[in-house]
C-alpha cells in the first residue's frame, strides 16, 4: 500500500522539529466545517491517526480526515475530492 501524502508531510514536520508555521485543516464531521490544528498541537502518529493535543486532553484524528496542509501560508498538500 503506498504511503499518504499528508502522513509522509506530518512525519517531515515531526522529525525535522522546524521553526515554520504549519496548520493542517482536518474535516470535522460534528461540525461538518475544516478545523485549523497548529504544529504545536501536533503531538505525533500512531498507525493511521495523528494524536494533537486539545483543550479536552489528547485526541486520535484519522490521516483520511486530513484535507490541507500549509506551510508559512502556503498550500503544500491538498486533498484531491473525487
């Protein structure tokens, strides 16, 4: 099975550990609305979930769930809809 995009970026993020602004916008499905999560919410990946961490504690979010990512502003990843 080939790699997610959005994982293979997230892992960069994490290892790297760089100074840049990130946001990744995950698809709410309570909210049905995009939801901004900052690089320090970003806490690290477990199989097919990334952990952030929220107001609530810790949170699992599905990678699939995952529909942009900027870096600095920019779009560096982009969910295709079919």
């Amino acid at each position: 099975m080939a790699k997610h995009k959005a994982r293979e970026i997230i892992e960069e993020i994490l290892w790297k550990k760089e100074k840049a602004r990130y946001v990744i916008y995950i698809y709410d499905r309570i909210t049905n609305q995009a939801r901004a999560i900052s690089r320090e919410q970003l806490l690290g990946l477990e199989g097919s979930f990334m952990k952030i961490k929220t107001s609530k504690g810790i949170v699992e979010i599905p990678l699939h769930r995952i529909i942009r990512i900027e870096k600095e502003g920019l779009v560096i990843y982009e969910k295709r809809l079919a």
